[in-house]
C-alpha cells in the first residue's frame, strides 16, 4: 500500500547514514536514489520532513512502487526487502506486480477488503499505538488518542 503517501525522514535517517549501527548507509540502495534522499533528509537535519514512498509517481496508486523495488528505491527497510532478501518468496510477487499493473490492482483490492474485515478492537481490548512497532506505556486511550492528534508523528500512507 506504500504506492503514494510518505514518510518522515526520522523512519529513515538510521537507514542514510547508520545501517545497522555500521556508520554506512544500507547497502540495499540505489546509490542516486540514496543522494536525493541525503538532501530531502539531511543527517542532522528535522526528522519532520516528509519524503514520498515513491519518487517517481508519488501522487499516484500505481504498479511504481513494485518497479522501484527492482532498481532498489524502496524508501522503508522493510518494503525493500520484500525485494532484496536473497531467496524470499516474495521477490516473484514484486515481479508479479511490477510486471502487469491489473494483476496488482487485482490483488490489492481484494487486500483491502480483507483489511476492512478486520474486527476492529474497541474499549480494553486493544490500543491506538503512538508508534505502531511499540505497545504504549501505560496510560488510559484517551490521553494516547488526544497526545497522537497533538503529535501528528504517523507515517501516511493509502
């Protein structure tokens, strides 16, 4: 779903200048495409800054996406390797999508139905995360719900 939207340079920045704590970028990209993304986020530079998923139709839900993956721009780690890990399942299915735009607006129409049959938690039985790889410190949902509009920090994306 990374097609269009963006990101905030604070999800990348570890990934220009400090792959895996290396004091190297992540040698998964695109050298060109790791200079652009060195000036739209610049080492000590505001993580506020926001960078689009995709640099060549960023306005646009297309197959882009998947044929950025190929040339190694994929903008988050982990829309990268879906590519780049060596002998996953899912290299053929970014080729699959890369390759024949209708089979991926096939496919991703029936995710996002999918998606919209999750039951969606409510009450104590789930929380709103302020960072979605983390659960939240202790504290009720209505100070996370009110401290997550104040911060505007999430990452957009379709």
């Amino acid at each position: 779903a990374h097609t269009f939207g963006k990101a905030r340079c604070r999800f990348i920045t570890n990934r220009l200048y400090n792959f895996n704590n290396t004091g190297q970028p992540d040698p998964t990209l695109n050298t060109a495409y790791l200079q652009e993304l060195q000036i739209q986020c610049p080492q000590n530079g505001s993580g506020d800054i926001r960078v689009a998923f995709d640099p060549v139709t960023p306005g646009r839900l297309d197959k882009q996406f998947y044929n950025n993956l190929q040339v190694k721009k994929g903008l988050l780690q982990s829309d990268q390797e879906l590519f780049s890990t060596p002998g996953a399942d899912t290299i053929s299915l970014v080729n699959c999508f890369a390759n024949n735009e209708s089979f991926f607006f096939e496919h991703f129409t029936k995710s996002i139905i999918k998606m919209g049959n999750i039951g969606v938690l409510t009450g104590t039985q789930g929380e709103i995360r302020k960072q979605c790889n983390f659960v939240n410190k202790k504290s009720s949902q209505l100070d996370i719900a009110i401290e997550l509009l104040e911060d505007d920090d999430m990452v957009s994306s379709i």
